[in-house]
C-alpha cells in the first residue's frame, strides 16, 4: 500500500485561509439572519399561528330595566268593630189585633218596648213632621156600623197552630165614631182596644186611643184638637197634628171609608200613605193596593181587594195584610199579620151584624 505524502506548507495555508472564508461566510449569513428576525435560538419554541381577526365592535344592546315592584304597603290591621247584636224582631208600630200573635204564653209583650225605649233618649225633642206626609186628601164614605166577630189562628213557624177569637165593633153616627175591639187566644184576652174622635172631610178625625194588653197597663194616645199635636200617656214624644191622622184601630176603617168614597185610588200597583200613631211613636205606613181576589168568607166566595202594609227596608216591622171587600160595604173580611220570623196571624171574618150598634 502506497502511502500519501505529507501535506506541504503551501497547502496547509490554504486550507487555513479557506477556513477562516468559510466561517467569515457563515458569520455574515448569521448576522443577515438574526437581523432579518430569521434567527431561532435552541430551547425556544416556535410561535403558534396567529389568525388576524378585523371585528366591528359594537356596543352591546341596552339591558331591559325591570322595575322591582313595590313593596306591597302593609297596614296594621284593624281590630275588627263589635256588631251591635240585632233587635229582637218586634215591630215598631203594631196595629192592635197584633197582640193574638203573641199570645203563645200568658204574657203578652209590649210591640213597641224596644224601639219606643231608643226613642224617648229624644224625649225634650219634638219630631218634625213631614209637611208633605198629609197633602193628599181622599174622598171618604165610612160605613155604616155594624159588629164583627173572627175566627183567630195563631201558626207558628215551627209548631202546632193556635186558635181563638175576636170581635170589632164600628159605630158612627155621621159626625162621631167609636171602635171597639178585643182579641183573643186560647180563652185569654189578649187585647182590648178602644179608638174614639170626630168625623171631619178628611175622613176618621181621632181624638183619644186606649190600648190595654194582658199583663201590661192601658196607654193612651191623645190627638189634640185645640193644641194640633198629638202626645202620648207612655212616652215624652209629641207630633204636628195636620189633619188626615189615624191609630192603630181607626186606620182600617179609615182605608174601608177611602174605598166606598174614591174607588178609582183602588188600582194594582198603587199605593196610599197614612200616617199613623202608636201608643208611643207615629210614622208614615204606606199601603200598597196588590189587587182583588177572590176569597171566601164563611164558606162563601166574595171578591176583597187585598192590601198590604210594607214595612220600611231594613226594620222589624210585621207585614199586614187587609181584604177589603166591596160586595159587603168594603167591611174588613179577612186580617192577617206576618212576623220576621215567619210566625202569622190570620183572622178571617165569621159573622157580620150591620148596624147592630147604636
């Protein structure tokens, strides 16, 4: 094997020199690089693609304001007010057959104890009549007299029924006129009343009214003729007399005179007001006219007008009703009063005397 001679001085330079070329070469290319940016150190690494995103930025939409609502306002509660516990259901102005319905025991109560009571705390006060209350005037033709007896039955709302019986007597001369009265149930009197005055153009013209209920002293109510007042034994109350006036008794016969005398205010519908005086307070009744119907008295039929007294709205007045009949001198043939409570009175004519009073 042939060996290579040693390399000369000459070329040992050279290589030197192309050495030292090489590496001024490679120094300037790493210069361009890393001032181009182009230069990557070892270790580091390489930059992640970057997306260039041009958005419009907008502004975002308004929130929707929502109002809390209010705060719901809290009142103390009140303490609720005592109910002042109703009226015992007793009427205020009860006309005086009323005293048969009461009679389920032997002690008959005052119809008017209770409201008359709250009236006398006005007693140094005198009420103000209503100047209107008497305006209307009716032609009266009172009947002749005559006496009447009824059967009474008593029907409670709950249990058996009651039965007695009772007797009206009408006298009138043509300027005097007297009625007389008494009911009773179960063989007790309940009741006696007596109505006495004048007769005038307005018709009945009452000048003392006395009522006597079992158990109970007589009242008087007094129509004052001289004085035009109308003042009572049981109470401080007085009213304005104006003429037209009636009482318990006298109102019936006073509506049978309306009758006989101006027929044509007898109509469906139609209403006539009387003011009338207990035997402790007065007040306005108004009758309305239902109509005429066909009833029978004892056993035979007749044709009555009927009328009703209502009550005023909200009281304990009881409700009456009257059938006047026109066949026979428009005399009262049938009575009949409802409680509150659904008890009722009725009193049906049984035998008619005319003129058997003198």
């Amino acid at each position: 094997m042939t060996m290579a001679p040693p390399p000369t001085e000459y070329q040992r330079g050279h290589s030197r020199s192309l050495f030292v070329l090489i590496a001024a070469a490679l120094l300037h290319l790493l210069a361009i690089s890393w001032l181009g940016g182009l230069l990557r150190f070892p270790g580091s690494h390489p930059p992640e693609d970057t997306a260039v995103i041009i958005a419009t930025l907008t502004a975002p939409p308004p929130k929707p304001v929502i109002k809390a609502a209010p705060k719901p306002v809290r009142h103390k509660p009140r303490p609720p007010k005592p109910r002042p516990s109703p009226p015992p259901a007793i009427p205020l102005d009860m006309p005086p057959t009323l005293a048969a319905s009461e009679t389920t025991s032997t002690d008959i109560p005052d119809s008017e104890s209770n409201s008359d009571d709250i009236a006398t705390s006005a007693a140094t006060e005198t009420p103000v009549a209503d100047p209107e209350q008497n305006s209307v005037r009716y032609n009266i033709d009172l009947p002749p007299s005559a006496e009447l007896k009824y059967d009474v039955q008593k029907t409670p709302k709950e249990g058996a029924p009651m039965y007695g019986s009772g007797t009206i007597s009408w006298h009138t001369d043509g300027s005097k006129y007297s009625v007389n009265g008494d009911f009773g149930v179960l063989f007790i009197t309940a009741l006696s009343f007596q109505s006495t005055g004048a007769i005038e153009d307005t018709g009945i013209a009452p000048e003392l009214y006395s009522e006597k209920r079992f158990r109970k002293a007589e009242t008087n109510t007094h129509f004052h003729r001289e004085r035009n007042t109308i003042s009572f034994s049981s109470s401080t109350l007085s009213y304005p007399r104006s003429g037209g006036e009636q009482d318990r008794a006298s109102i019936i016969w006073q509506l049978a005179g309306i009758g006989r005398g101006d027929s044509g205010k007898f109509v469906a519908g139609a209403s006539i007001d009387l003011f009338v005086a207990g035997t402790r307070n007065a007040e306005t009744w108004q009758i309305l006219v239902l109509g005429l119907e066909e009833i029978k008295v004892d056993g035979v039929s007749t044709q009555a007008w009927h009328l009703a007294r209502a009550p005023r709205v909200g009281s304990y007045d009881q409700k009456l009703d009257i059938w006047l009949a026109p066949e026979q001198n428009w005399y009262p043939v049938r009575l009949r009063y409802t409680e509150t409570n659904g008890d009722y009175l009725d009193m049906t004519l049984t035998s008619l005397n005319v003129s058997a009073v003198h």
